[in-house]
C-alpha cells in the first residue's frame, strides 16, 4: 500500500479485497450505488457522512490528516 492514497482508492481496495461488488457495499453502507462509483472515482463533493458510512464497513472513518504537498519555498 502506498503511503497516501485517496479514500476513493482505499475503498476500491478493500471491496475488491473482500470480494464486494459495488452494489453489495451499497446496500452494506445504506448509501447508493452511484454514491459508491463517485467514491471510488474521488468525485470531488460528497457528503462526509455518508464517506464515514462506507468506511465503517471497513472499520474506518474519515479524519484529519496530513496533506502530502510541495515544500514551499519562503526564501531566507
């Protein structure tokens, strides 16, 4: 696994891994099946709680990180 990757990818992952189909997760979560296929293509506006719903099927939920980025250059 790297380290970072979008939560899209992360769920893409574990369904895959734990043979779900996007359907199944679905139904698993009580979100829709057009939710799941924007999650995991990381459609840019979702509703956090139903992100939280998916990943509590994983046993996750979404939290505050630190974003990889570029080092900024302040000069000296």
């Amino acid at each position: 696994m790297p380290d970072w990757e979008t939560i899209g990818a992360f769920v893409r992952r574990r369904r895959s891994a734990n043979r779900l189909t996007q359907r199944q997760l679905a139904d698993l979560s009580g979100v829709g099946l057009r939710f799941v296929s924007e999650l995991e293509r990381d459609k840019a506006t979702l509703r956090l709680d139903a992100v939280n719903r998916v990943l509590a099927v994983f046993g996750k939920c979404a939290g505050v990180v630190d974003a990889p980025r570029d080092e900024l250059d302040l000069g000296d």
